[in-house]
C-alpha cells in the first residue's frame, strides 16, 4: 500500500479529489473531460524539483510506463531538459505528441498582456512543441519581470488583463486550455465574472488535511476542473496507511476519482 502511495503522490494528481481507501475492485478513472471538450489524465508526472540532470530519463521512463500528462512550468528551471526528453520520445515512436498532454505556466513576471505570448512562445521553444494542452497563470501574484519572489519585487496584479491575453492564446490554437493554479474561491469568483473563455482547469494543494471543500464545490458547480498536485498529499496518505494497517495490503487501493 505504502509503495502505491509513494508512487502516486509523487506524482501531478488529477482529479475532483475525494480521499478515500476502497477496495480493490474500485477503478481510478483514467481521464475527466474539461469544460473545452477536450480529456485530461487523471494522472500525470509533475516536474517540479527533479533536476534538469535527471528529469530527461524520469520523463522517458514515465512515459514508456503509460503515464501520458506531463505537468511543467518555466519556475521549475528544468523545461529545455524535459523538451530534449520529449523530442526522443516522439523520434524512437514512444508516443506521438497528439498521445500526451503537456501543461506549463504563466510565472508571475510575466503576467502584463505584452509579455503572456512572449512567455508561451518562450515555453514552446524550450518544449520543442507547437501547442500546448492546457497553460495556467501560475498564481494570482504578480511580480516585476525579471526579478526574484521577494516582497520587494510584488507589484498590483491585474488579473482580468492577464486573462485577456490567456483567452488570445486559447483562440491561437497555441492553448489548447487554460486555468489558473493556487486561485481561492475569491480569486475564482473574480475571475469567472469577467472571463469570456472560463477557466479549464484550477490546480491547487488540496489533501486529506487540507480538502478545500468550499473551492471544490465551486470550481464543480461552474465547470472548472479542479486538479491536485501537492507532496502534501503524500504526507496525508502516509497518515491514513499508518492508521489503517490492520487493513490487508491486497484490499486497499488508493483511488482519487470519485
């Protein structure tokens, strides 16, 4: 049970979360469908702290093992390294591109109208893709461009401008999707009322300590896929196996799609 936790929390979860143990007839569905029409995997391998050195071979292993959502951001610092792993992937016939689905991120400093496509285009480059599946603002702070994550360098944010060149990139094609990652119900409210292209996704810490159920029921009631990713969750489960070891290893399945 431990090792199946392990391996899946280490990973981007995607999913209308409901932490639960079942048995182990239960089935984790393999895809959910965003409010564009397009599927999402209900799980996916996220980049976040693997060392460009390393995220190459993790991404190919990955991806030869089934997983086909790769979960990137510029803020990672390692996405020239997973566009090498991608190319060869495509060129030994591992997958096909249409097969994957590959999200990257708006980082903070990017987030006037002028410099969202300059960074999309920057993330495609470094992706050595065409499109991307689903581009989210990373977080609804914004900072100077250029600069570091300080206090000092915080600026206002303008969230309906930086949406409005989000929906300019969706229309391009260069989007297949977009969303926003760490956005509060407030932050959601305010962004659905003016946004012409509603949001596909929000993805955000959410976990057995922290189950975020006023923001899952929003994002459900209008249509906004709310994805996991958080080494928290790994953390939480580690809690509930340790409480349930009287449970037999081969009842238990860890399922996150209910």
């Amino acid at each position: 049970v431990f090792e199946l936790v392990v391996s899946l929390c280490y990973t981007y979860i995607s999913s209308s979360p409901s932490w639960v143990f079942l048995t182990k007839e239960a089935k984790m569905a393999g895809s959910f469908a965003l409010n564009t029409g397009a599927s999402i995997p209900s799980v996916g391998l996220g980049t976040w702290q693997i060392k460009p050195e390393v995220v190459g071979d993790t991404i190919y292993a990955a991806v030869k093992a089934g997983y086909r959502h790769i979960d990137c951001a510029p803020a990672y610092s390692n996405e020239t390294e997973v566009g090498l792993a991608l190319k060869k992937l495509f060129e030994d016939g591992v997958a096909k591109r249409e097969e994957l689905f590959i999200t990257s991120k708006l980082w903070s400093g990017n987030h006037a109208p002028e410099d969202v496509p300059e960074a999309i285009d920057t993330t495609l480059k470094d992706l050595q893709l065409d499109y991307l599946d689903l581009f989210l603002i990373h977080g609804p702070i914004r900072t100077r461009k250029g600069t570091t994550h300080i206090p000092e360098n915080l600026i206002p944010t303008d969230i309906p401008a930086t949406w409005g060149a989000m929906e300019k990139l969706y229309d391009s094609g260069k989007a297949r999707a977009i969303g926003v990652s760490n956005f509060t119900c407030k932050k959601m409210e305010d962004l659905l009322a003016v946004a012409r292209v509603p949001p596909a996704v929000n993805q955000v810490e959410c976990h057995l300590i922290w189950q975020q159920a006023k923001l899952r029921e929003l994002c459900q009631s209008r249509g906004v896929h709310l994805s996991v990713s958080s080494l928290q969750t790994l953390y939480s489960l580690r809690i509930l196996v340790i409480a349930h070891m009287d449970v037999s290893s081969n009842e238990i399945c860890l399922d996150t799609s209910i």
